[in-house]
C-alpha cells in the first residue's frame, strides 16, 4: 500500500503547512473515533504572513476554475491538520462527509462543479475511503471575502484510538 503523502507527490501536490485557526475555534475535535474538521479557507500557508488566495463571489469576480482551485487548497489544508494531529494519514479509515460552502451569486447552480476536484481528489488519495456523503450549499458570503469554506468528517482506524 503506497502511504499517502507519496500518493500526493505522484499528483504533483504536497501538503502545505497547517494552517492556524482564524477565530476562537479548535482545528479539529476527535470524538470517539471521528474527526471533525472545522471549515478550511482556501488560505496559503506558505506566505508570510498566511493569505487568502482564492476571494471573491463565483459568477462575480471568480470562475469556477477558480472555485475548484480553492476546493483543492482547503482540502490539502485540511490534510496537513489531520497529518499534524495523527502522525500520518495513512491512520484514517474513512472519508465520511465533506461539506462545501461556495461563496456565489444568487443564481449560481453549479456547486457541485465547484466541489468536485476535491471529491476526485480524496477518492485518488484513499481509494473506496475516499468515498464520502456530500452536501454543497451556495451562500452570500464567507470569513474573509474566501471563494469556498469546507468542512470533514474523517474516520479513524480502529487500531489508533
């Protein structure tokens, strides 16, 4: 079984750092043997000091190329915070549920379009663990003016808790 973070780098992508949080909130919260991850920002971690690189309305001043971009950064986010948590992210058992706020115009139809990529992406990674439950809602706007917020569910391997 190829861990992971190769898998990453044979798709040409590499976790970013972990990003810290953005208000008084937990990153992550382990309940039993679920993860819930709080809602990622498409935020680069690698500038200093951290920034927003995707803003903006979808069907304004963002594509939804651009959307997919963003959904791509927040799940690679949410990635390096599982990896920092556990050690590897090879401990996770299942993709449970992904949930995608896209920053859009009233008559935006196309959230899944927008979240796509990044559902491909944690099939890729994971393989029939990958496969998760799924809801994209549109929404007038989101903390920092950011294209997309997404939140997981992940589960862990039993043999880690």
């Amino acid at each position: 079984m190829i861990p992971i973070t190769e898998k990453l780098l044979t798709l040409g992508l590499a976790l970013p750092p972990p990003p810290k949080p953005a208000g008084a909130y937990l990153p992550i919260v382990q309940v039993n043997d679920l993860i819930f991850i709080s809602g990622q920002i498409p935020l680069d971690t690698n500038s200093n000091p951290p920034i927003v690189k995707y803003k903006g309305k979808i069907g304004l001043d963002a594509t939804i190329e651009k959307g997919q971009e963003a959904a791509i950064l927040c799940t690679l986010n949410a990635l390096a915070l599982l990896k920092e948590y556990l050690g590897s992210l090879d401990n996770i058992n299942k993709i449970v549920k992904v949930s995608a706020y896209i920053n859009a115009i009233d008559s935006f139809t196309d959230h899944p379009q927008v979240i796509n990529p990044a559902s491909n992406l944690l099939e890729k990674l994971f393989n029939e663990k990958g496969k998760h439950s799924r809801v994209s809602i549109g929404v007038a706007s989101l903390p920092l003016n950011s294209t997309i917020e997404i939140e997981f569910i992940i589960e862990l391997n039993h043999k880690v808790l």
